[in-house]
C-alpha cells in the first residue's frame, strides 16, 4: 500500500515537474531529473502527458513569433466614440422635470418647480390622512338611535 502513495506522489510530482518546467528534460531541476526520466521509462501515462506537454511547447514556441501589430492602436482608441449612456428613469424624470433648453426657460421654469413642491406634498399628505377617525365614525342606524334618544332628554 506504501508502494502505490509513492507512485501516485510521484506521478503528481511528475505533471509538477511538466507544468512548470515544460517537456525539456533538461529544464527539469538538476536533483529530480533522474528520477524523473526513470519514472517516465516505467510509465505510459507519463509518456501520453510528456507528449502532450511538448505539443503545448511546439505551439507557444510558434505562436511567439506571431505578435500582432499595435502601430497606432492608441489613436484609434482615443477617436473612437464611446456608445451613449443609457439614463435611468429619474435621470429622464429631472430632466423632464427641468429643462434645459434655454437659461431664461430654466430661470423660470425651477422656481415654480420650487414653489409647487410644497402644494403637491401638502395635497398627497391630505388625501392620505383621514380626516376623522374610524374610532369616532357613526353609522346611520347609531346617528338615528342617538336622535332618538336626544328627543326624549329634552323632555325631561
């Protein structure tokens, strides 16, 4: 059973070794090199990951020498107009609201806006607030019954 952890430390020791240093055996540190070759010698699933490592070589070491050109990139970005920005809904409400065609239309326009405030708050708290509360509300038959009652008061 010790036998098998060793050689599956080995086997992570050796995609360590791959992922790290490449498929040159002779960029591997110099201490685990021979172990390393006589793993891959006993090993055919470190043979399929070597090749696979020297193929993900080949195309780096090829694809290195296809940089692209970046002449005048930064010009090209800086004339590029950026999209509109989308406005949010009380963005488009303010604006809306309070236009901004000409100054004297604005002058006008934001005092009145201003002193309006105050009206549309006083009417929104007014409509929301009752004016007597249903604790104190009669119904008709409790107004009729205490008419009635009213009528024999006075006589006494």
């Amino acid at each position: 059973m010790n036998n098998d952890i060793k050689q599956e430390l080995s086997s992570q020791r050796f995609a360590q070794l791959l992922a790290s240093y490449g498929a040159d055996a002779a960029c591997w540190p110099a201490a685990e090199r021979a172990a390393a070759l006589t793993f891959l010698d006993n090993n055919a699933s470190a043979r399929a990951k070597l090749d696979d490592a020297r193929a993900l070589d080949q195309w780096l070491q090829s694809s290195a020498s296809q940089v692209p050109d970046f002449n005048g990139l930064e010009a090209r970005l800086l004339r590029h107009k950026l999209p509109p920005v989308a406005r949010s809904a009380g963005e488009r409400l303010l604006a809306w609201l309070l236009p901004a065609t000409s100054l004297e239309l604005r002058q006008l326009w934001r005092p009145l806006a201003a002193a309006c405030l105050p009206l549309a708050i006083g009417l929104l708290v007014g409509f929301r607030l009752e004016l007597v509360p249903e604790v104190y509300a009669t119904t008709v038959e409790e107004e009729l019954y205490l008419i009635s009652l009213s009528d024999y008061a006075e006589i006494l």
